[in-house]
C-alpha cells in the first residue's frame, strides 16, 4: 500500500491522472515496465474503451502499490514530457513527485488544482517558482539531521527497507562510519562494485551500515534515481534463498514466461532483467547478515550491493572493510550513559570496566548491560560472577559466548511469565515482526502486548523499528539464542515445532478459525 502521504497526493491530483494521461500510450511507451504491471493487469486496462475509466482502474492498482511504484510512475511521466510527447501537455510526474516527497513536510505554497492551471494557461515562470520552491524544502530537509522523523518518511521511496537507526538507543563509530560512506561514494560514481563488511556478531556492521546509507541518500543525494533495496539473508539455505530473490523479482515487477522452478533460474531471470534494463543497474542493493558467503555467488545479477557478513572468506572482488570488534571504552561509556545516571556510573565504575572486559565491548553486549539496569553493588558483583563462570553453568546455550550469557541473565530477571512470553519470540524469523503476529502468539490485547513489549525494549532486548511502534525485530544474535531448547530433553529442532505449533494455534484463536479474516501485515 501507498503510504499515507503519498496516497494524499495521488487523490489530491486524481481528476488531473483520470483526464490528462492517455494510459494506453503511456504502455506501449514502458518498455522498461515502470509502471510495474503484470500481463493480464495491461490486458484488463487495455480492455476499458472508456479513457477516464481505464485511468480510474489503474489508479486503484497504483494505490495498492509500494511507494516505490509511485515514484516509477512520476519517473515515466517525466520521461514522457521530455520527450515530447503530445498526448502530456505539462510535467505531471514532476508535480506529483515533488510534492509526494514533502507533502509530509506540510509544504503546501500553492493548491493543485492552482499548480494544474499554471500549466494549461501556460503560466511557467509561475509553475517553475512553485517547483523550485518544493525542490528548496527537499534541499533544507536532506540538510537536516537523518533522526528527524518527518526527513525518513519523504525518503522512504529509495530507502527501501533500510532499518530506522535510533540515536537513543545507538552511537555513530565516527572510523566504521566514514569508511563505509566514502566507499559508498565511491560505488555511486562506478559503473558497478561490491563491498562486504564483515565482523564477528553483535560488532554493529548492521547499524553502520544503515547510518552510512541513510547518510549518503539523505545528505549526499547519492542513489535518488533508482533508490536502495535492504534485503535480509541470514543463516539459510539454498531453498530459502530462492524465495527471498522470487519476493524481489515480485517487487521489481520480473515478467517471465515460464516461472522459475530453482535457484539458478530465478537468478537468470534478473540478470536478463537487469541486462534489459541498463537503468535500473544503478540500484544500490544492500544484502544483510550473510552467513554462507557461496550464496554471493547467486546475488552478482546486483551490479552495486554491499554486504554484511560474519566471516571473510573467497571474496576477492569486494571491496573489505573490517567492523572493529570492540567499543573503544569512551563509545561504551556513551551508550551506557543513556541508561544510568553519571553519578551510577561514577559509583561502580570498577564494576563497569570488569563487565565491560568480560563482554569484549562488544556494542550489543553494552547495550544489554545497559538495559539491565543494575541499582547496587550486589547485583554488579552477581553479574561478574556469572561472566567468569561462564560456560560452567550455561552448557545448553550451544556455543557459550558472552553474548548468549547476558541474554540469559536478561531474561531471566524478568517475572517468569514474561520470561516465557520473550522466549516464544524464537518462532519468528530474523524479519520486522507485525505487532499483531506478536499479539496472536501470546494470546493478548494490543495494550497489554505493548507493555510488555515496551519493558523488553527498556532492557535492549528487542527494539520497535517505527515511531507508531508496529513492527519489532530482534537482533540475529537473540534470534540464534532463542533457537535453542533450554530443554536438555528436547532438540532445538523439536523445540521449533512446538514454537510453530503454538503460533498457528495463536492465529486461529485470533481469527477463530476464519484464516482469510485475519488482517494483512
């Protein structure tokens, strides 16, 4: 679905789309499909005598598009005009696109139906002003801080799927940061390149980055045409991959005569789209979490990616950067600031550099220390003790590292029916989690979820991924932490069919039993 503002815009202009577009035209002119249609949706337009209609009809398609589908539209229009076509006689798709990019804003210096007859009486002197005038708005809010709400939402359309990065709840590593953005720079000039961050788990390559490519969209006008795809890997298989690149062909509107069956013909197809399609080339893909570094081989049809991955090996075509493993201690210091008071921190500060040395600094460590919270010296002591004994009282934990220490202590300082409510959070895969999934395998109201869905994000447990607070995610690390059966009588892999289990059922018991009133998420 269109965003909101977006969807304001389009029925703010819906008679000037209605009448002043010759859509069948505008098709046969789309070689590159930028109007993102499958075969029988052109052949149901083409199907309409009636202009007005067959405009009506696409217009509906338009508004249950993403956001991205828009700005094609806008960016085929554009075309349109400049070519000269007869048949557009002013530059709508620039209109709607400057004003859809800040509309959020609450720009508004001139109505639509103002801006239209500017152009039908030829007024353009005035029509330039007032575009220049949004143009300047889009300039002052790219100039201003990335954290500013109202600045993401205008930028959604190119950052696709990029995680909001919280300041509360994360520092800038200045180093890490200027490294990947100039290499991005670097990758926005070239005709094509590849860059692989890697790092051991928890070292921040994720928040990197995503800070480094909201900067360079935002700040830098790197990527506008064409945008970024963020797209989650993952420790998957073969399979599982194959249906990750089907959803993207989905979204880049892939048309294919015959559906793709495997991996290897899946990936033909967007190498042929992609060799069809010399434009869209400047994509800028960003493939996160990527646990076998064989499944780069599949992802090459991205002429412009970087990656972020655990281990180093074979990748002699990218582009390194290495994310230090630790926090400098001054960075630690930032982030545990934003959860004790200075005086806390001056008072067990002993406490806090042993802690610190046990977790390695490690930047989700922190923030878990953080998030527990502790008041006294007798719970600081507690916590030192159970990181020097270490894997003697954790074997079930799989690999014993430091980091699944602390998420055990974490959970287990929660009441013990929260405790099993953040263990059945495992069942959800490394993805934005609906906050009505959520709702349904706990079996609660959206308000008593929320409370407890705000306590674990307090303790940097989880942590809400928009403002309106819909969608929950939980970092890798958790997730592999939550995989494992604290059961020694039960597999993990036993253990993930009871989570599915009790999921499917948390469904039912939502929609009671009536599987197609259940809401799309």
């Amino acid at each position: 679905m269109l965003s909101q503002h977006i969807s304001t815009v389009v029925k703010k202009y819906y008679d000037k789309i209605a009448d002043g577009i010759d859509l069948r035209k505008l098709i046969s002119n789309d070689a590159a499909n930028q109007l993102s249609l499958f075969h029988d949706e052109i052949q149901e337009l083409q199907g309409f005598r009636s202009k007005r209609k067959r405009n009506i009809e696409f217009i509906k398609m338009l508004l249950s598009r993403d956001d991205e589908h828009f700005f094609q539209f806008c960016d085929l229009l554009r075309e349109s005009y400049s070519a000269g076509k007869g048949w557009i006689r002013y530059n709508i798709g620039e209109i709607l696109e400057q004003e859809a990019r800040t509309s959020s804003g609450g720009h508004n210096a001139v109505g639509g139906n103002e801006v239209c007859k500017m152009a039908q009486n030829l007024m353009f002197p005035q029509l330039n002003q007032y575009l220049l005038a949004i143009k300047t708005e889009i300039w002052k809010k790219a100039n201003s801080p990335i954290t500013n709400q109202s600045t993401q939402t205008v930028f959604a359309g190119w950052l696709r799927n990029v995680p909001e990065i919280s300041q509360k709840r994360y520092i800038i590593r200045k180093g890490l940061l200027e490294n990947i953005r100039d290499q991005l720079l670097l990758l926005n000039q070239d005709f094509s390149g590849q860059i692989l961050v890697h790092g051991l788990p928890g070292s921040g390559k994720t928040v990197a980055v995503s800070q480094a490519v909201q900067q360079i969209v935002i700040n830098d006008e790197c990527f506008h045409r064409y945008g970024v795809y963020w797209i989650k890997i993952g420790d998957i298989n073969e399979n599982q991959l194959m249906e990750i690149l089907r959803n993207l062909a989905t979204r880049l509107r892939v048309r294919w005569d015959k559906p793709p069956n495997n991996l290897l013909e899946i990936v033909q197809c967007l190498e042929e789209f992609f060799s069809s399609n010399q434009k869209l080339g400047k994509i800028l893909f960003v493939f996160d979490d990527i646990r076998n570094l064989g499944h780069m081989d599949y992802l090459k049809f991205a002429r412009k990616f970087i990656a972020t991955s655990r281990s180093l090996d074979d990748c002699r075509n990218c582009r390194i950067i290495s994310s230090p493993n630790s926090l400098a201690q001054d960075e630690a210091m930032n982030i545990l600031i934003q959860y004790y008071s200075p005086n806390a921190l001056i008072d067990h500060r002993h406490s806090i550099e042993q802690a610190l040395n046990c977790c390695q600094n490690l930047p989700l460590a922190v923030s878990i220390l953080g998030g527990l919270k502790l008041k006294n010296s007798r719970e600081w002591n507690e916590l030192l003790a159970i990181l020097s004994r270490q894997e003697k009282d954790l074997k079930f934990i799989g690999n014993g590292s430091v980091l699944h220490i602390l998420f055990n202590y974490s959970i287990r300082r929660l009441d013990q029916s929260k405790q099993q409510l953040f263990r059945n959070l495992g069942v959800f895969k490394r993805i934005k989690i609906p906050i009505t999934s959520i709702m349904s395998l706990w079996k609660l109201s959206e308000l008593a979820a929320r409370q407890i869905l705000n306590e674990f994000h307090e303790r940097s447990l989880l942590k809400y991924i928009d403002r309106n607070r819909r969608y929950y995610v939980l970092d890798d690390t958790m997730v592999d932490y939550l995989q494992y059966s604290i059961n020694p009588d039960k597999s993990s892999q036993a253990y993930l069919r009871s989570l599915n289990r009790r999921l499917i059922e948390g469904y039912s018991h939502s929609c009671r039993g009536k599987w197609h009133t259940f809401p799309d998420d």
